[in-house]
C-alpha cells in the first residue's frame, strides 16, 4: 500500500521541529556512512542548525576539510559536472519533453498515415489523387505494410 504524499512545510511546534531535526540529521549521517562505506566514496557533511552554536560536521572535521580540499582542487568543469541548479534541472527537464514531444508527434504521423491508408483501401477516404506528397506517404505506408508482411510469412 502507498504511502500518502507529504507536505513539506516548516513545523510550527517547536519542540516537534527539534525533535524532528535530531531525528533526520541521525538518519541522514547514517545514510551518508553507509553511502562511504559501501561504494568507497569520500563524503562529508556539514549542518547548520539554530538549535546549535557550532555546525555539526561528519564524519570529522579534518576529514571533512579533506574532502572539500579535494573537492576544490579538481577543476572547474569536472567540479560542475554533476552539480545543478534550478534553471539547469528545468533545461535538462524541458529537453527530454522535447524529445518526448517529438516522439509523439513522429508516432502520431505513422498513426495518420496507417489510418489514411485503411480509409483509402476500404474506399472511404477521399485521397486527393493530385497531390503527390500523400500518395507518396501512402506509398511509403503500403511498402512497410508489405516488409512487415514478408517478415511475419518467413
């Protein structure tokens, strides 16, 4: 059974918002150390928290200064490689709709042509015999009709 979707919003009670906090940041760094420890990646993590004078800092802060170091001292372009931000994540996003789009569309053209093909055989169509253009998508139509045919009777 699915779970119900959540809303995300800043807790009101304060004593339930540390709480809940406390709970999270555990679950996190327990993620977190298990993310380094099974695929042997280097991670750290910083939280800063209002609860707290100093940010929590995982697993150490000499590690933790480790990793960033490395991290800093990779280039630009492999630093960025992975990262994004919202107008990133809304192109990357706008362009796999725009594949999907077109998909459909190239879909929906076959699907006309198959149609257009059947109401001309059974000879309800009323194909303009003039224009060359789709008698020559009926053409093209028929001679794949004909290829699955063949393949289907081998």
């Amino acid at each position: 059974m699915g779970r119900k979707a959540t809303v995300y919003e800043l807790i009101s009670n304060e004593y339930a918002r540390k709480t809940t906090l406390k709970k999270r940041k555990a679950g996190l760094l327990k993620k977190l150390s298990e993310l380094t420890t099974l695929c042997g990646v280097a991670a750290c993590a910083i939280i800063f928290s209002s609860y707290d004078a100093q940010p929590d800092v995982w697993p150490s802060k000499a590690e933790a200064c480790q990793v960033l170091k490395k991290f800093k001292s990779s280039p630009a372009q492999q630093r960025g490689k992975n990262m994004m931000d919202q107008t990133v994540l809304l192109k990357r996003s706008i362009l796999q709709l725009n594949g999907r789009l077109e998909k459909r569309k190239k879909k929906n053209r076959e699907l006309e042509k198959e149609l257009a093909l059947a109401e001309t055989m059974a000879g309800e169509n009323n194909c303009d015999w003039n224009n060359l253009e789709q008698l020559k998508e009926l053409d093209y139509q028929l001679q794949e009709n004909i290829k699955l045919i063949t393949d289907k009777i081998k």
